[in-house]
C-alpha cells in the first residue's frame, strides 16, 4: 500500500515537471516569434543563444531527476 502511494506520488511529481518544462518551452517559443516580428536581428542572435541555453539546461536537469528517479525505483525494488 505504501509503495503504490509512494510511487503514484513520484508520478504526480514527474507529470508536473514535464508540464512546467512544457510550459517553459512554449513560452521560449513565443518570444522567439515576437522577436522575429519585430526584425531586431542582433537582439534576436543573443536572446534566441540565451533561450537555447535555458532550454538545453532545462533539459539536462529533467534527464538527471529521471536518471535519480530511476535509480530510486532501482533501490526500492532491491529491498
């Protein structure tokens, strides 16, 4: 009982860290767009590298807390 709760709770966690990855995607998206419109191509280099560094973070730090998830998993299922 306590491990079915256990691991539901890490699934809730894991279904909210993909949607603000999601949400954060989106939203780099978005801006990217704006500053497409407005044609400010210099500005436009710089925060699009910015933008690209944030997401490349964002997604190595999601692989490690699987990666640390998984082991757990891997742990608990040795005891």
């Amino acid at each position: 009982m306590r491990e079915k709760m256990l691991e539901q709770l890490k699934e809730e966690e894991r279904e909210q860290r993909h949607e603000v990855y999601e949400e954060k995607l989106e939203d780099a998206v978005k801006e990217i767009s704006q500053l497409v419109l407005g044609e400010r191509w210099k500005e436009i280099e710089e925060r699009v590298e910015n933008i690209m560094d944030m997401v490349q973070k964002m997604a190595f730090t999601e692989g490690y807390i699987y990666a640390i998830a998984t082991l757990e998993e891997g742990l608990t299922n040795m005891v």
